[in-house]
C-alpha cells in the first residue's frame, strides 16, 4: 500500500492511518485478542472438575449439591470453566497492591477479607477469583481475574480499616489497578 494514500480530510496518510486502513474498520488494531483461547461451543450441561463450577444453557454457577449428583451423570461433560483457565494462563484483569506499616502487624487480617469478597463475588460470578498472591514482606500484590474484584477488594478495604484507596483503569483495556495503604 503506498504512504501517499489519501485518506478522507487529509493531504498525506500517517502510518497509523495506513495500518488502520489494511486492517480494517472491524478489527480493534491497536489491542489484538491473543489472550484468550476461541473455544468452540460445547452443548449441553458442562461441569468444571477444579472449581465445581456448571454451565446450564451458556450460563455458569456454583450449585455444590447439583455438582454432586452432575458428577457421576455420563451425559454432562467435564471441561475446564472460563476462571479455571484463566488462573492457569494467567490472564489477570486486575491488581490489588497493600501497603502500609499497618499491614505487618494486620496482615493474615487483610488477606481473609479478600478471600471472603472473593467468596462473596463467586456467588455471582464464578470466574471472579484472586489468581496469584505476592507477599513481599511490606507488601502484598494480589493478581484477580476481574477488574470488578480488585475495585471491590479496595473498597473493602477502606471500608473495613480506613486508609487510602486509589483506583486506576488502563485506557482501553480491561484492567483495574487498585492501591491501598494504611500507615
């Protein structure tokens, strides 16, 4: 494609310009989807061996007793559910970063309040789940595969123990960058 192509309202085409133009419209060129796997659509009732999660009509939820009777049926397909998967790859959409000399003294404290909003959040959406954690002495950096998870552990968190929150997003990406501190 030659630099000097026209593009409507302007002399000369910028290289961007150009890029967007042999893409296409259609396509989101600047963020290309390679984090996630096309999976083909699986009919019927799935269930996720790791977390217990059940997919009924495109629809995934956790449900322990249906797990349990689900498990032994040959009709439903064991597969590995959208959360679990993206835990495995590490594909995370948010990060939850606590600081702060209070976290010493506090510490096992702030991590179950984030392990009970990560229950909490399940209930509603299974693939909401804290992936990674970073203990790194006055620090603790936790990697969730939702950006809703981290605001919520933050918003937890000042709620609970006071301190400063900041929350931060990635302009055109779904990421949620979330500090607290408390000294």
């Amino acid at each position: 494609m030659p630099d000097n192509m026209p593009v409507h309202g302007r002399g000369k085409s910028t290289p961007r310009d150009i890029k967007r133009i042999t893409v296409g419209s259609g396509q989101d060129w600047r963020f290309p989807k390679t984090a996630y796997r096309e999976v083909e659509d699986t009919p019927g009732t799935l269930i996720c061996p790791t977390c217990h999660a059940i997919s009924l009509e495109k629809r995934w939820f956790l449900d322990e007793p249906l797990y349990q009777r689900l498990r032994s049926d040959p009709d439903v397909t064991a597969v590995t559910c959208p959360g679990c998967e993206r835990v495995e790859r590490g594909i995370f959409e948010g990060r939850v970063l606590i600081g702060g000399k209070w976290l010493e003294e506090h510490k096992e404290e702030i991590l179950n309040l984030a392990k009970n909003e990560e229950a909490k959040a399940r209930q509603t959406n299974p693939f909401s789940r804290i992936g990674a954690t970073k203990d790194q002495g006055q620090q603790v950096e936790l990697f969730v595969t939702t950006q809703w998870l981290a605001e919520r552990i933050g918003k937890e968190l000042r709620k609970a123990y006071k301190g400063q929150l900041q929350i931060d997003h990635l302009p055109g990406e779904k990421f949620s960058w979330v500090w607290w501190s408390r000294d």
